[in-house]
C-alpha cells in the first residue's frame, strides 16, 4: 500500500491475500484483501526468467 505525497511514493505496507487491512481513504472500512484477489493466481516467478 502507497501513499503519494508532494509528488514522491510513501510505502506504507505490504499485506499479504489472508490479511485485513483499514485502507486510505476507506479506514471505517475492514477489507479482507483475499475477497479482492479471489481467482487470480500467484505468480511462480518462472515467467520472469530468461530461457
């Protein structure tokens, strides 16, 4: 999660599918992030490698 501030990224945090997380601008709000992902594959990284 970032944050862009006067131009410039902040990190504010990396969550993981089975994390809830209170996200900017919605922190009333608890978002379990596998609900978001649901379906999606991860990537294995073999498709980053060169051959």
């Amino acid at each position: 999660m970032s944050r862009l501030i006067d131009g410039k990224w902040l990190h504010l945090g990396l969550y993981g599918a089975d994390e809830k997380v209170r996200a900017e601008p919605f922190e009333a709000i608890e978002s379990n992030l596998g609900e978001w992902w649901e379906g999606v594959e991860e990537d294995d990284d073999e498709s980053s490698k060169d051959t």
